[in-house]
C-alpha cells in the first residue's frame, strides 16, 4: 500500500502503522524511503510514523529536518506536513537536538497551532536533554 499512487492510501497505510507503534518495525524501511517522497504529506506522515515506532533519531531526523525548512505550505492531510514533521521531531526528543535551530525558527510563525506545536516539540528536546545532563554523575 505505501508503493501505491494515491497518496491518501499510502498516508492512511502509515497512520495505520504508527498505531501499531514499534510492532510496526518491519515496515521501517519502507518508511524511511517514503520520507525521501516528492509529497510533503506523505513524507510528514513517514515521519509521524517512524516516531511512533521509535526509530532510531540518527538515521531520520536529518531527513525530516529537511523536509521541514522545505516545506512552505499551511495546507495538508491528514494535517499541514509542517505540523506533522514539528510533532515528530519533537518526540524524538534529545536525538532531534540537530534539529533545534530549524524548529526555533516556528515559533514565531503566523499560525497558532504551528507555534503550538514547534513550542512543544522544543520542551521536548530540550526536557529531556536536561534530564540527561542532571543524571549524569
């Protein structure tokens, strides 16, 4: 279903597989290659997805960082793929701290949910890298 043409089904495919978390993991791959699609939504929702399943940081959130200064539109579905992307870089937590300047640059932006959401997937980041550096001894 993720090799169809129609975007809405590969987007519903992948929302299906983020709901199965990291039971979801075989499909991986085949995610990782949609972040690479020509399709802002489809890319945002493999993003969605491969956060869901707690994949690795190292190896997508360049990726997705990518995709995120890339992409200028307000519009998408399931949701603007700027949102989408926000949000996943945000639940990679302290593995996204590459990501930081990026999504610094929306909270500022002219749309609440936007700032709501870069605001968020900041906590995030910076939360738990806090919380890694107090643990240390």
């Amino acid at each position: 279903m993720l090799n169809l043409p129609d975007t809405r089904v590969q987007i519903q495919a992948m929302a299906a597989l983020a709901s199965f978390g990291s039971k979801a993991v075989e499909a991986e791959p085949l995610l990782i290659n949609r972040l690479n699609s020509t399709n802002a939504s489809v890319a945002a929702m493999a993003a969605v997805a491969l956060a869901r399943m707690g994949t690795k940081p190292g190896t997508v959130v360049p990726v997705i960082t990518r995709n995120l200064q890339a992409t200028k539109s307000t519009f998408g579905y399931p949701a603007p793929s700027i949102q989408l992307n926000l949000w996943a870089l945000g639940e990679f937590g302290p593995g996204a701290e590459i990501a930081l300047p990026v999504i610094s640059t929306f909270v500022s932006d002219p749309g609440p949910r936007t700032r709501e959401i870069a605001e968020g997937a900041l906590e995030k980041i910076n939360s738990a890298h806090k919380k890694t550096e107090t643990a240390s001894p």
